[in-house]
C-alpha cells in the first residue's frame, strides 16, 4: 500500500512532537521552549489530519502532504535548536516525516 510508509512516519512524528511539547513544559526555561511547544502542538495537529485522511484511500492529498512537510520542516529546524535528548528525538521523526512526504509524492 502506498500510503503505508507515510502512515507510520506520521505516527511516530505525532507520537514524539506530543512528546517533546510536554517533556518542553517541564524545562527550566519554558519561555524559551515557547516556539518549540508551538510548533510541536501545530506539528503534531497536521500530521494527525493527514494520518486520518490517509487511512480512508481519498486521493485528493497532496496539498495537505505538501503543508505536513512544511511544518515537519519547520519542527525539525526549532527542534533543532535545542540540546535536549526530546528535542533531537522530535526534530529526526520530523525529518523522517519529511522523507515520507517526499517519497509519497514521488
């Protein structure tokens, strides 16, 4: 199934920006984790949609595959600016995720 790949990268990025965003609250810096619990929120949201859309086979996808990578992209590169192991955990799902989209839409 084609859409299989993509449907397991969403889920563990889901699973990790869900993740990240709560480990970020605990931090000591919140306010400066702001970006990363946002994008890790938004992430997560879009991801989320596409997985549900994916699994009922409609074939009118590409525009919400080409937004999960943009945000994917931009969680990757917030993510990636921390030094916490949940950050680096969440910005490599992210890229993954990225991967995916791209391999779905070739």
């Amino acid at each position: 199934m084609r859409n299989e790949k993509l449907i397991q990268a969403l889920g563990n990025c889901i699973n990790h920006c869900n993740y990240c965003a709560d480990a970020c609250l605990d931090e000591e810096n919140v306010k400066m984790m702001v970006d990363c619990i946002r994008l890790d929120r938004v992430c997560a949201e879009a991801c989320a949609a596409l997985n549900q859309i994916l699994a009922t086979n409609f074939k009118d996808v590409q525009g919400l595959v080409d937004y999960c990578k943009r945000v994917c992209i931009a969680c990757a590169e917030e993510c990636g600016k921390h030094d916490h192991q949940h950050c680096k955990d969440c910005a490599k799902a992210c890229r993954e995720c990225v991967e995916a989209c791209d391999a779905y839409a070739a």
